[in-house]
C-alpha cells in the first residue's frame, strides 16, 4: 500500500470515529433528556411563536420562529443545519407532529427555517410547538465515498491530482500572456495568472483583508472566457452565499444548489427552486402536478365498500394519476438540465457538490473558497469531479469544527489545503490588506506571515479621530481579576474584567463625542467564551442609550461568528487569569488571529499577562504591545 492511500486511509478511519463522536453527542443531547434539558444543551428552542409562513420565489414553505425573552440560553443553531419542527401538544414526545427541515437564518431569539413540504401542517399555528436539531448522518456518508473514490479512483486524472496534493507528484503549469487587471493589485494579478497557468492546481493564500473574495470572482470571471462553467464550492453556506452573490454581481449565471443561508430576494433568485420557478416550462409542471393531485384525490374518494364498476374507475384514476407524475418527473428532469446545461457557475457546499442533480457532471475547473476551514473528506467530494482545482484559503485563521478531540488530535484537523500548501510549489499569497490600520495589522504579519503583509495606503494610518490609540492592551495583572468556571456549561468567565472593560468602553466612547461627535462607528465585542459573552451581552445591553447622540452599531458575540466579518473597533476579552498560567482555549492561536484582525482602526485588548506571558504566541505580542507604545496597566482605569 502506498504512503497516500495509508494516509488517506488513516483519514477515514479519524472521520469514522468523528462520526461515532458526533452520534454519540447527539444522542447524549437528546436520549432520556427532556425538553428543558435539550433546551439548555442548545439543541431546543421551546415552546416558540410562530411569526409567519411565507413561499419564498422558488416556492418553498420559510417559517419564522422567536423563542421567548427569558430563554436566553446559546444555542448550536446556524443555517444549513437540519431541523424538526414538531408540536407535541403538551406532552413530551414530539413525534406525535412533525415536519423536517433546515435552517436558513439563526439568531439570539429568532430563526427562519425553510420546510422540507410544500403545505403548511395544519398543527403549526397552535400551541406547543418547538424546534430541535436532527443528527445529519448523510454528509458522513458522502465523505466516506469520496474517500473511498479517491483510494481507488477509475480515471487517472483523479489519480494525478490525488498525487499531487498528498504524494510527490509537482504541480505543472503552462506559461501564457500575463494578465494585468487594473482592479487587482500586483499580488492579486499574480495569483490570477497562477490559476490560468495552472494544469492541475493552483492555491490562493489569503491573510485578512487581503481581497481574496475579490480575487477569486475575477479569476473565475476570466476562467469564464474560455470555460463553458465551472464548479464553486466552500464548506459552510455563509460562505459560498457571499460567492454567489459576488458572482452574480458580475452577471454571471449562477446556480445556487442546496439551502442558502440567507434569504434575500437577491439571493433566492439564483437558487434551483426559483431558477425552476422561472423556467419557460415551469407552468407545464405546474399543471401536470396539479392535474396527478386532483386524479389521486379523487381516486381517494371511493370508499372500501363499492362495487365493480367503482373499483375499475379508482384503479384509472390511479393509472392516470400515475402517468401525470412520471410525466412531471421527466418534464422537472428536463428543466433541472436545462438550467444546470446553461449555467456558468454551479455554486454548493462541499458537501452539496454530491446533489443528486449534478452528481454525475463533471468540471474542467472547480474553485474551492474558504478550503481551509473544510475537513478534508469533505474537500474531496467536488474534486472528484474536477480537471483542475483551485484551492483558497488561510490555514492561519479558523481550522474545521471537529467533535472528537482524538480525530483531531490525530491529524483529522489538518486540512487538506494545509497539506497541499506544504507539499506543493503551487501557492500565491496575497500581501496588500485593505482592512486595517498597520499597528493592528504588525502582531498577524509577523507571527504568522513572515512579515510579508502590507497595509494599503487607504488603510495605513486612518482612526477613529485624531491621535486616538490604533491598539490598546489592558493589563490586568496583579488586580486580582481571577477567572471563574460556570457550573452548567463550564466555560469560562470573569466578571471584573468585563465591568473594566465596560468602564474603558464608556471612556472612550465619551472621548469620541467630544473628538468626533459626529462619526458613525461600528463596534465588536468578543471573546472565545461563551460564559464572558453572555455576561458581556448583559452588561453592555443599554450603554449605547448613555451616548444617543453618538452612531454606534455595537455587536457581542464569540470569536467565532466573527470570522469574516469586520468592525471600525474591535474589543477582546481573553478572560483567563490564575495562578499557573492555564490559558486553554487561547492557546488556539489560529483563532486569536481571526479575533485580533477584525478591527479596522483600533483593536483594545483586556488580558492578564502573567498569565498568557507565558505562552509564546502571548509573550511576543506582549513584546509587539510594548515596542509600539500600545500597554496600558489596568490600575490606570480603576482609579
């Protein structure tokens, strides 16, 4: 057995025992628990209101749902999951009515689901109705064949690539005219003319801020030129929705496959169901179906006891109700080719690039965003479909969700944009940031891209107001601020670091309406605990009400849901603080990156230093802290 298929091998076996784990999390959240216990796992919202009903344009059924005020428990909602919306009518089974589905958007209290049904349940505007998660045992399955497609491919492209991704096969290229577009940068243009060079494979690395969303539309926008369509795929439905609707932007035809996580209309109109909806044969289908339904109904009709004459009729009925829906399925067949035939960009998940509907194509290019936040049995499934792959990514911000601390500690963590980077001569990083101030930027650029980063001149010096510090970190050393453990979820927390950064927050925003009283500035406040975020959302709830006369749009929330997104100030509370310097969950780098380079023009850090000093990534930021004047001693704000 050759070293790759023992290495891809290995990855099956870590992705079968991430699945036992997550089976056995689920079933541990929902066996023999009841619904307040589900609901405080975060795997329950109930009871909830029902909002509204209404058909998107592609006519599927959306629910919006809010739970009440006084649940305020986290919860593992997010789009794409998949759901059961059930009544159980004041009993605790909740199979006694239910509907599957998936979830589009999930807030702090509201959610809008999209039904796996085109009619309404009649129980759904009564009482007792609730919503929980449903384990999603088939994006395993799909992984495991992909892996197992791969170990023993039929075609020797697949073998090509395989090898050059994970083996000693070198990536080739064929050089061709340079392309210079004005609206990319010089590093931008080279990782443009990398992907058209590129015969196998081509990596795009892309730091924070860098534009590789945007360098990635031109590159498949200029692909376009010479392909019919491509194949688009990311891990999660956040990101590849941003893709498409960028794409679309470009007036590209683009097919969205799968559940979008959003539900704008802008959105929805490149959806399969609307793109069905709007198809010139679409009012066909529609009577087709309509006409199978009345005959089945009718059908229906006839009772047990009835005679000769009656059963012959009802078995016509049925004969012909039977015709109608073969009818329609050919006639659904015909439109789905349709539009995929005519598409220039099939855009899905990773995991929804194994739809039925295009599980047959092939693609001469397939681009795959975000590919190092993606496991990598699940990277795997759209490049058996693929010629040529571009893979894009930043293996130094947030890795995958994995379940099984044994998978990951194993290796199922390393994805394979990782591997390929490592073992490939094939990537370009992009180098010109164009989101933040460059003493925000310094720290990331030197701890985790050779110092290769650069700020772009729109972005180089600009704060808030004049003279206002770019960063900030609060020492709370020697204070006494010691970090406590919630009995329930066992996270962390720490409230007087949260009150002291309250009492930072309402300083500085006092200083900015008397130096820019008319500025409109957009604030994040995180942290990796869910604890100090939820004790963070408490107390800063009504402090915006104390400066009215200030724009400020203020966010609270975990590191995580801040990956991609931005904000003109940023607040991290890093919470830990003993005395034998166990700092856990900040000991992920990685997603102290993601936290620290979401501020454009300041970034205010509270932490104890004798407890992170100690820790390398910790103490040289400490370094960088003091080397551009950016430590300030907690004592200063308490006095």
């Amino acid at each position: 057995m050759s070293g790759v298929i023992k290495e891809l091998n290995k990855t099956l076996q870590l992705l079968r025992k991430e699945k036992e784990e997550d089976l056995h999390q689920y079933k541990r959240k929902m066996a023999s628990t009841s619904i307040v216990e589900r609901r405080k796992e975060g795997v329950c919202w109930y009871p909830v209101n029902v909002e509204r009903t209404h058909y998107d344009s592609g006519e599927r059924l959306l629910v919006k749902i809010s739970r009440p005020r006084e649940h305020t428990e986290s919860h593992l909602f997010q789009s794409g999951k998949l759901i059961s919306l059930f009544s159980n009518s004041a009993h605790n089974n909740e199979e006694i009515n239910a509907i599957t589905g998936v979830v589009n958007q999930a807030g702090e209290k509201e959610m809008i689901i999209t039904l796996n049904d085109d009619t309404e349940p009649e129980w759904l505007n009564k009482s007792h109705v609730g919503v929980q998660l449903l384990f999603d045992e088939n994006a395993y399955l799909e992984m495991e064949r992909a892996l197992n497609i791969v170990m023993d491919p039929k075609d020797e492209r697949l073998a090509l690539l395989r090898n050059i991704m994970l083996g000693d096969e070198d990536a080739t290229f064929t050089e061709r005219t340079a392309i210079n577009l004005p609206q990319l940068n010089e590093s931008q243009n080279k990782a443009l003319n990398t992907i058209a060079q590129a015969n196998e494979l081509a990596i795009v690395h892309g730091p924070p801020g860098t534009g590789k969303t945007t360098t990635l539309v031109e590159s498949i926008s200029y692909t376009l030129k010479s392909e019919k369509q491509v194949l688009v795929c990311a891990p999660s439905n956040a990101a590849i929705d941003l893709l498409a609707e960028k794409l679309g932007e470009k007036d590209l035809i683009v097919v969205r496959i799968g559940h979008p996580a959003r539900v704008t209309d802008e959105l929805l109109s490149i959806t399969m169901d609307a793109r069905i909806a709007h198809h010139p044969n679409y009012k066909d289908l529609k009577a087709v179906k309509k006409q199978a339904d009345e005959y089945y109904r009718t059908a229906m009709k006839y009772k047990r006891n009835f005679g000769h004459e009656e059963r012959q009729q009802r078995r016509l009925l049925l004969q012909e109700s039977g015709k109608l829906r073969k009818e329609a399925d050919h006639l659904q067949y015909y439109i789905t080719n349709d539009i995929l035939s005519n598409a220039q960009v099939i855009a899905c998940t990773m995991v929804g690039a194994s739809n039925y509907m295009i599980r047959d194509r092939r693609f001469n290019v397939v681009f795959i965003d975000e590919a190092a936040q993606g496991l990598e049995p699940a990277t795997w499934i759209p490049i058996t479909k693929a010629n040529k792959v571009v893979l894009a990514g930043d293996h130094c911000q947030l890795p995958p969700t994995i379940k099984s601390f044994e998978s990951a500690k194993e290796g199922l963590d390393e994805t394979l944009f990782e591997k390929a980077i490592k073992r490939n001569h094939a990537d370009v990083m992009l180098r010109e940031q164009y989101r933040m101030h460059e003493f925000i930027m310094g720290f990331s650029s030197r701890y985790f891209y050779s110092n290769k980063l650069q700020a772009n001149e729109m972005v180089r010096d600009w704060q808030v107001f004049k003279d206002d510090r770019n960063v900030e970190f609060i020492d709370t050393a020697g204070c006494g601020f010691f970090e406590q453990v919630d009995k329930e979820t066992k996270s962390s927390f720490n409230p007087e670091e949260a009150d002291l950064m309250l009492k930072h927050y309402r300083a500085y925003l006092d200083l900015m309406s008397e130096m820019k009283p008319e500025a409109t500035v957009s604030i994040g406040i995180i942290s990796p605990y869910k604890a100090q975020v939820s004790l963070l959302q408490n107390i800063f709830k009504d402090v915006s009400k104390e400066h009215e006369g200030l724009k400020t749009k203020v966010a609270v929330n975990t590191i995580d849901s801040f990956q991609g997104q931005e904000r003109d100030v940023i607040y991290i509370s890093l919470v830990r603080s003993n005395e034998k310097g166990m700092i856990g969950f900040l000991s992920d780098t990685r997603r102290m990156n993601v936290a620290m380079t979401r501020a454009r023009k300041k970034l205010v850090i509270v932490g104890d230093s004798a407890t992170i000093g100690q820790h390398k990534f910790y103490s040289q930021f400490l370094d960088y802290v003091n080397e551009i004047g950016a430590y300030r001693s907690a004592f200063e704000l308490m006095y």
